[in-house]
C-alpha cells in the first residue's frame, strides 16, 4: 500500500464526507467528531456514492436506497458479514492522506 494525498483537512470540517479518488480509485472520506475514516465510495446493494451519503455520527446511509455502514469497520448495518473496504488516514498537516 501507498500513502496519497487525497485531501485537505479545512476541506472536510467535523460531521461532513466527501468523494476523493487515490490512484484512480474513488474513496469517500468522513470527518467524525474529528476523527478521519476513508472507505470504499460504492455501496454494495446498487453502487450508490457513499461519499455524497448521510452521516451520522460513524454511519454512513448511501443516499441512493438507505444501505448503511459503520465506516470505522466498513461493515454493512443490516448484515454485518459483509462491507465496503476501509483504508488508513493519516493526518500530515492540512494533508489527509490515505493508505491505498
């Protein structure tokens, strides 16, 4: 895995998600309480974008059908044996960056 920039931290204040891409792949980003996950952006049922979702305080509602996931775990509220892929956030600076 890398480390890529996908960020700036003034670009994503506590309680909002947003659409990044790292190497070509689309991750959604989550500011919690000013703690920061990164998941997949597709959502397992229809691929609906994570990152343009709901979030509630770790749970993220895909705005397309309601799916939701825990994006500390990246595990699916209603079956939790499946999910979305979860990657490191490291915080350099105003530099967010993401362990692809």
């Amino acid at each position: 895995m890398a480390l890529v920039k996908v960020a700036s931290t003034s670009e994503l204040s506590a309680g909002q998600c947003k659409v990044a891409e790292a190497n070509g792949k689309p991750i959604a980003l989550y500011n919690c309480a000013g703690t920061l996950y990164a998941t997949e952006n597709t959502c397992l049922h229809r691929g609906g974008p994570l990152g343009e979702g709901s979030l509630n305080g770790t749970t993220i509602t895909c705005p397309w059908h309601g799916w939701d996931y825990d994006v500390t775990t990246g595990k699916n509220g209603f079956n939790p044996a499946v999910g979305v892929a979860t990657f490191p956030v490291h915080v350099d600076g105003d530099d967010v960056m993401v362990d692809v």
